[in-house]
C-alpha cells in the first residue's frame, strides 16, 4: 500500500525547457537561447551533455534577481540581437522558463520590438516556444517546441543562403515528426525503412544527424546537422506525414489542416503488431511491395517470440517513464505476455488514453522504490538505479538520462530489429 504523500520525493520528469532544447537541436544552424536564469542552461546542457556525451550548444539570456523581479523583456531583445550579430545563425530558437512566464515576459512583443529597432533582422527566422517548468515535463516542452518549428517555418520562404536541395523533387517525399521518445539510432532506422519504400524524407527534427555521436572538428554555438531550413518550406510538397508517440499528433494534424497532408499518428513502433501496422500503411500509401530486408527482420522476430515465449510470459515488470515511451515499451510487453505490475508516468502526457491494459498514473522515484520490490525487473532511466539496487530488482535503461551505460543514443528500440533487440535485453537483464 503506497503512502499518501503530498510532494514529488525523487522526481523522474525532465523540465520542458530541456525537451524544447531537444527539439532545437533537430535543425541545422539554429542557435538555442534560453529566456531564463544561466543556471538552468547550465542544468540542462549538463543532463543532455551526459545523456549523449556530446558538447551541447545552448545559450541564456541570463537574469539576475532584479531582472527577474522587474521583468526580463529588455534581456530578451538583448539576447537575441547579440546571437544574431556574434554568431550568425540561420534560425534562432527561443524557449521560456518558469521565472519568466510567472513574471509574465511576452516574447512576441519582446520580438516585435526588436524588429522596429532592427531592420535588419526582419528576415532572420525565430521561433518561440513558451516551455514553463509547470506544463508537464521533457515531452511536453519538445512537442510545443515541433509545433513552434511548424508553425513559424514550415512553408515559410527565407533570404538565407540555399545549402542545395536541387535533387529534391526526384521522389515523393513524406514528412516525419519523431517524438521525444525516440534516440538518434531510431530516427536514423525510422528514416531508412520509410527511405526503402520509394520516399524522400523530411524528419522535423532530425536528430539522427545532429546527435548521432559523430566527429566534429570543433564545438559550434550553432547546431551542426539536423533538419535544413529548406527541408521546412518543402513540407507543404509531402505526400504524407508520420506522426510518432501520442504527443505528436497535434503536430501532424497542424501539417494536415494547413497543407492537406494525409496523416497517421503512430503511437508505438516497438512490438510486432506496432511495426506491422506501420509496414503495411506505409506499403498501401506507396503502391509498394514490401522490402525483403523487413520481411527477413520480421520473420528473425517471430523466431525469437517462438524461442522465448516462455522466459517473456508472465513476468512482473515496473517501468517508470516518460508517457511515450511508457506506452511504446508497455504495449509490447504485454503482447510477449508480460504483466505491467507497476506503470509510472513522468507527467499526465498528451491527454489521449488509447486502451492500455495496465493502468499509468503519474509518479515519481519514490513511488517505484514502494511498490516495485515483488516485481522481476524495472525499466526506467538511470535515477531509477538506487530503486532497483535497494529492492536488488535488475533494471534496465531507458528513457533519458541513461549515463551509466554505454552507446545509448545509438540504440534501436523500434522496428523488427528494435524489438528483436529489446526483448534480448529485457532476458539478458532477468538473468
């Protein structure tokens, strides 16, 4: 039986702020700027920089106390001048914090004025995303932050310089918008199954590219690789839009009301029914056959289903997660026959409740130490350690941040192979 209790004892949720910075660091050439204390950039470039062992471009506009109690308008105008005279970006993005939208700061006035004051910076693109610390946690403040993308750029022509895209049109392109559940490794795999259908693909945002962990020469204020800003103006050209996680389909329904882009909201690609569903929407769409490699990755997954079915049934699991990925995970188990002892959410996640047969409450750490010790395995991110250690409970990683285990942005959770994957961890854990 759980204590009632009226505070967050080990919090599991990231700030919005930091989900926002996520989703900036998606797309080429953006200089991320957070309308807050440098404390909080500090807290965030730290986690993610953990997360995925790469430096993280993130500026502040850097309030002080008097700044906070007055009100930081000026330090906005201030800040955004300054990154667009030092560093040049192609796109500047804009996220609030808590301290300033309890103040009240509007960064659309904020932003207006500057341009009076500044012509010339009439035509350089910023994208503000209002990403309080009480909206929810990380998801939240990613997806405000695709929607922010999608609103201000998509369609949008620039007078920036063109990095060449003269081959574009030589296949239909399909718009992708990966939720905040899915590592780099992911969306470079979401990218290549829909690639093998015949597609060009625009991922907004992409981070396969900007945080997939390769060599740079040196770290840049800017984001180096992601979505270009000329992938955004052909987003009205798709031929049809994926939607990935419950959280993104607003998102998708955006493109869909403004551009009449068929849409499909993906709400888990781990599992065999999941990514069957996916293949074959994706091959009626196409005209296409489906590709060998997917049929042989699908029939290397039954097998594993048919070799081990009996290990995967009916072992007790507690996850606590981000909702997304809670549900992505969740849904799997349970059709290898798994049960969903304990489901704990991060934040209250996008409002849409599509059947899960294991009810999801929202919880912290606290509450997985309470109620996990008659489980077989725990599923959360690496805070979940001393849980798992105190109950002497295996734990596997996910979610993020994940800092103990090496090589996690480039794993595969999703797919036939993702799945495949995931259940060999999951057995190799239990054992």
């Amino acid at each position: 039986m759980t204590k009632l209790r009226h505070y967050n004892g080990n919090p599991q949720k990231n700030s919005p702020a930091l989900g926002a910075t996520l989703a900036f660091l998606g797309v080429n050439g953006l200089l991320a700027l957070l309308h807050g204390s440098q404390g909080c950039s500090s807290f965030i470039r730290l986690q993610l920089s953990r997360h995925y062992k790469e430096p993280i471009p993130l500026n502040s506009t850097a309030l002080l106390e008097e700044s906070v109690i007055f009100g930081g308008w000026d330090h906005l105008k201030k800040g955004i001048a300054v990154a667009a005279d030092k560093y040049k970006p192609q796109i500047i993005g804009v996220m609030s914090s808590g301290l300033t939208e309890t103040y009240g700061d509007d960064m659309v006035s904020a932003l207006a004025s500057l341009r009076l004051e500044r012509p010339d910076l009439e035509d350089l693109p910023v994208v503000l995303a209002s990403t309080p610390d009480y909206i929810g946690s990380m998801q939240e403040g990613y997806q405000r932050t695709v929607e922010a993308l999608l609103m201000t750029l998509a369609g949008k022509t620039n007078k920036t310089k063109s990095l060449g895209l003269a081959d574009f049109n030589d296949a239909p392109s399909v718009a992708l918008l990966p939720g905040c559940h899915l590592t780099p490794g992911d969306v470079d795999e979401l990218k290549e199954i829909v690639k093998s259908f015949g597609y060009r693909v625009i991922t907004v945002p992409d981070l396969s590219i900007s945080l997939d962990g390769h060599a740079e020469l040196e770290a840049a204020p800017v984001v180096q690789g992601g979505t270009l800003i000329e992938e955004f103006q052909r987003l009205p050209e798709c031929k049809a839009c994926f939607s990935f996680g419950l959280s993104m389909e607003k998102a998708g329904e955006f493109l869909k009301k403004t551009y009449q882009i068929p849409h499909f909201n993906i709400p888990s690609l781990t599992g065999l029914t999941a990514t069957d569903t996916f293949i074959l929407t994706l091959a009626k769409i196409s005209g296409k056959t489906i590709p060998e490699r997917l049929l042989r990755q699908r029939s290397r997954l039954l097998d594993t289903l048919a070799d081990y079915h009996d290990q995967l049934g009916g072992q007790k699991i507690a996850i606590a997660l981000e909702m997304d990925l809670l549900y992505s995970l969740g849904s799997c188990l349970v059709e290898v026959g798994s049960e969903i002892s304990v489901a704990l959410s991060a934040s209250q996640g996008s409002g849409n409740t599509l059947s899960l047969p294991f009810p999801v409450e929202v919880g912290d750490l606290e509450i997985l130490e309470e109620r996990a010790a008659d489980c077989d395995l725990i599923i959360a991110n690496s805070n979940g350690r001393q849980a798992a250690g105190m109950l002497k409970v295996p734990h596997l990683r996910a979610g993020l941040p994940v800092f103990d285990r090496a090589g996690y942005p480039q794993k595969r959770w999703i797919g036939y192979e993702g799945t495949q994957q995931f259940l060999f961890d999951m057995l190799n854990s239990l054992s």
